[in-house]
C-alpha cells in the first residue's frame, strides 16, 4: 500500500528539492551512475562495440582529437542558439500579435499551421540551395522549428489570463503597454516556458539535419562522416556530444524557466 | 477551415505571380503550376517513394505509440523501477533523435527497418513521457476514494489512471504525427533505397529544384492528411477531454 502512495509522488519529488546545489548535485550522480552502468554493462557482458563500445574508450576518442569535436560542438551550439533566440523572439511576439488581431488570427494563424506539418528538413534542402552553407542556412531551419511552438504557446497563455485581472488594471488607467508586459506576459510565461523546453530539442535537431546537405564542420558532419567510415567509436563520440549539447542546453533553459517563474513550476 | 483554404490558396496564388512576374530562376523558386505540372508527369514515382514513406511513418508510429504507452503503464505500475528508468530515458531523450541515425543505418541496414525503427523511437519517447505525465494527472483523493471501496492497483489502473491519461496520451500522438513523417525523410536522406526523403536527396545531387519541390509538395500533402486523420480521430473518440 506504502508503495501505491509513492505512484502519485514521483512526479513531484523531481521538483521537491529547490535548491539549485541539490538540483546539481543530483545530475551529477544520476550522470556519475549512468556512466558507471555503461562501463560495467559493456565489459561484464561482452557487448560487442560494433552494439555499444565501452564509455572510457570513446571519452578517450574525443581527448584524442579534442580540436575536431570542439569545433564541431561549438559550430553546431552557434547555429542552433542563433536560431532559437530568433525563434524564440518572433515567436513571442507573433503570439502577441495574433492575440491582439483577431483578423489575424483568423487568416494567417490556419497557414502556420499548415506549414508546420510541412517536413521541415525536406524544405531545409531548399534552405541550403538558397543560402548556401552557411551558418545562416542552419539557423533559418533551427528558427522555423522554433517560432512555431513559441507562437501556439504565447497565444494559449495570453488567452488564459484572467479577464477580471485584466479589468481591474484597466479600471486604474493602465495601457496597453503596460497590460501587456504588466500582467499578461507574465501570466503566460509558464506556457512560454514549456514551448522554449520543447524548442531545444527541434532547433538543435534542425541545425544537426541541415549540416547533412554537405557541410565540413559540425556535429552532423562528424555524424555523417563517422557513418560512412562505419567507425563506431566515432558515431558514439558524435553522439555523445550532441547528447552533452542537448542535454546542457536543456538544463539552461529549464534552471532559467526555473529562476523566472518561480511561482509555478508544474508540467 | 475554409479560410485556412482561402489563405493557402492566396499564397499558391501570390506564389506563382512572383515566380512569373519576376521572372525567378527554378533555383530560387519555381512556379506552382511547374511544381503540379512535374508531379502530374512523374506520379508513378513519386507515389512509389510516397507509399514507402507512409508505409515506414505509419508502422513505425504505431509500434512506437503502443511501447510508449506500454511503458509508461508498466513504470507507473512499478515505482521503484520507474526511479531508475526515468533519469536514463530523459538523458537518452535529450540526445537529439537524428543522432542516432547513422547507429541505427549501420544497425539495420539502408531498408525500411532502419526507418520503422527511428520513427518508433522518436513517436515512442513522445508518446511515452506524455502518457506518463497523464497516469500521475489524476486526482489522489480519487485514488483514496477507490482504494477505501477495496480496488486494487489494476483496477484503478483500468477505471481511473488510463482513462484520465487517454487525453494527453493522443495530444502527444497528434504531435508525434509530423514528427514521424519528418524523421522517417531524414533517415531515408541518410541512406535509403527509396521513399520521398531518398527522392528529394537524389534530386538536390542532380540540382533538380522542379523534383525537389515536388517531392515537398507531395510530403507535405501526406503529412497533413496524416494529421488531419489522427486529429479527426482525437476529437472523435476522447471527447469527454
């Protein structure tokens, strides 16, 4: 019955310990754990590294070519960050806009839809015939997988503030303006917040896809290269990194939404 | 829904009077009507690559949302395991899917497995973290109320979790649609021995926009009927959401 209990409190016990030392602290065992499991896993059972090769020996492969995998983490956490924050940005305040435009909103909001289930990384061929490869054809893919996401959740939020709230400022003679960065951009920051999570994960995989259309520096490139010369120690590094990528750039943004919406942290 | 028409059909429209009235080059844009024309010409193969990649999206989101699902039940049927497993399939998860692309080529090979397997992959972590965060949305006085009138785990499991998780369970589905018609492109652009992200790949290596563009099209027109579907599906049968 004890353990029944427990069902319902997992999901809170993530969040339970605020502080932001726990928080690090836990990472780093949960990390320290999984890397201990891998290595063990692999050498006690003898998994062959064709399946999974041991993690001392692809760390090592990164520590012997350190300049190769730093460019390409650098390059790739150029590309993906240039084009969230773009994303991030517009995608604010399209949400304002088509909340302030019911015409708008009517009209355009339908095609954004649309384009969002256009497979991105097929247009992304075109992105890169039209710019070229530079890193600006990477950052317009990440941006199109940002915005979106952005857009939907700014207006979701901005729909759910409390009218009455919104009446009661009125009543004592705010603007707009000061409607907007007052009280309801704040009120649909949770929302905000989970469309920026989800964010990481697209713009980084768009940045990683659009490398493939024949890039020299990069994760995806490492990816791409490492696959044809089937070195599997290679692939896994690759991986490794994009994971570290992935996983760091999550944690930031998650500890910021963590920071500036303090009051509610569910989801 | 009509003006979503009204809207696409404007942009197809100012489309092609910017690809005509200014004359654009192919590369930079070719006009609609070319686009339709190329299609019209080439449907035999573009319908084959596009049977390949609805075949691959379309196995691979269904393996995929039922191990999701599954899982989910079983780890909140099993607290203890579920501490262990839940920190490994959020790292694995921010592991960015298409980086294992080229694991799961050299895994599988360039056939359609490899493409079934990606689709389920990315579907199945979707899937899978929504139903769980579904499972745990339920009220715990309700879990009270029928542990005191002597349910046990599997009932409430059966009569209280799963119907409160079926909500987000096919918001996470819906998403997951586009989803796995992009993935399954991107791994057929990897290596594949045909489908539309084979197609289009071919066609950039050749410098043929026309071809590219109507790949697009054709992968567009599918991903949106497969949202449209399973959308239709949603609304129809969790209606008390």
């Amino acid at each position: 019955m004890s353990e029944t209990a427990h069902t319902g409190a997992t999901g809170a016990t993530g969040r339970a310990g605020t502080g932001a030392g726990a928080v690090v602290l836990r990472g780093v065992a949960t990390v320290a754990v999984i890397a201990l499991v891998w290595e063990g896993v692999v050498v006690a059972a003898g998994i062959k590294p064709y399946y999974l090769p041991r993690l001392s020996v692809i760390l090592s492969a990164i520590a012997a070519l350190p300049q190769a995998y730093l460019a390409g983490f650098v390059r790739t956490l150029s590309e993906t960050l240039l084009g969230y924050a773009a994303g991030a940005l517009v995608g604010v305040m399209n949400g304002v806009l088509f909340y302030r435009s019911r015409w708008l909103r009517e009209t355009v909001f339908p095609l954004f839809v649309i384009s969002q289930t256009i497979p991105v990384i097929a247009f992304g061929a075109v992105v890169v015939l039209w710019f070229g490869n530079t890193i600006l054809a990477k950052a317009l893919i990440a941006f199109y997988l940002t915005f979106f996401p952005v857009t939907v959740n700014t207006l979701t939020g901005l729909e759910a503030v409390d009218k009455r709230q919104v009446d009661l400022l009125r009543s004592f003679g705010a603007t707009r303006k000061q409607l907007l960065f007052q009280l309801q951009l704040p009120s649909a920051l949770p929302q905000i917040f989970v469309a920026l999570r989800l964010a990481c994960t697209l713009s980084l995989l768009g940045a990683i896809a659009g490398e493939w259309f024949g890039d020299t520096t990069g994760l995806g490139v490492l990816l791409l290269q490492a696959m044809y010369n089937e070195q599997f120690v290679a692939l896994w590094a690759a991986i490794l990194m994009a994971g570290l990528l992935g996983t760091s750039f999550y944690g930031v943004v998650a500890w910021a939404e963590h920071k500036t919406v303090f009051w509610r942290s569910e989801l | 829904m009509r003006r979503a028409l009204a809207g696409l059909l404007s942009v197809f429209v100012l489309w092609e009077a910017a690809a005509r009235g200014l004359d654009l080059p192919t590369y930079v844009l070719p006009s609609v009507t070319r686009i339709v024309q190329a299609i019209v010409d080439q449907r035999a193969l573009l319908l084959k690559a596009a049977g390949m990649t609805v075949m691959e999206a379309v196995v691979g989101f269904g393996i995929g949302s039922l191990a999701g699902l599954l899982l989910a039940i079983v780890l909140t049927m099993l607290p203890a395991v579920r501490r262990s497993v839940l920190p490994v399939a959020t790292a694995l998860n921010s592991v960015p899917v298409v980086a294992y692309a080229p694991l799961i080529l050299l895994w599988f090979g360039m056939g359609p497995e490899s493409k079934i397997v990606m689709v389920a992959l990315a579907v199945g972590f979707t899937v899978f973290l929504h139903a769980l965060s579904g499972l745990d949305r339920v009220d715990p006085r309700a879990v009270d109320l029928m542990r005191s009138f002597g349910a046990d785990r599997a009932a409430i499991l059966w009569r209280l979790r799963l119907p409160a998780a079926i909500p987000l369970t096919a918001a996470g589905m819906r998403v997951s649609t586009v989803r796995a018609m992009i993935v399954a492109i991107v791994t057929e652009m990897l290596g594949a021995t045909g489908g539309l992200g084979w197609t289009i790949f071919q066609a950039v290596l050749q410098i043929d926009f026309v071809q590219v563009w109507a790949a697009i099209f054709v992968a567009s027109a599918i991903s949106l009927l497969f949202f449209g579907t399973v959308n239709l599906l949603e609304k129809r049968y969790v209606f008390w959401r």
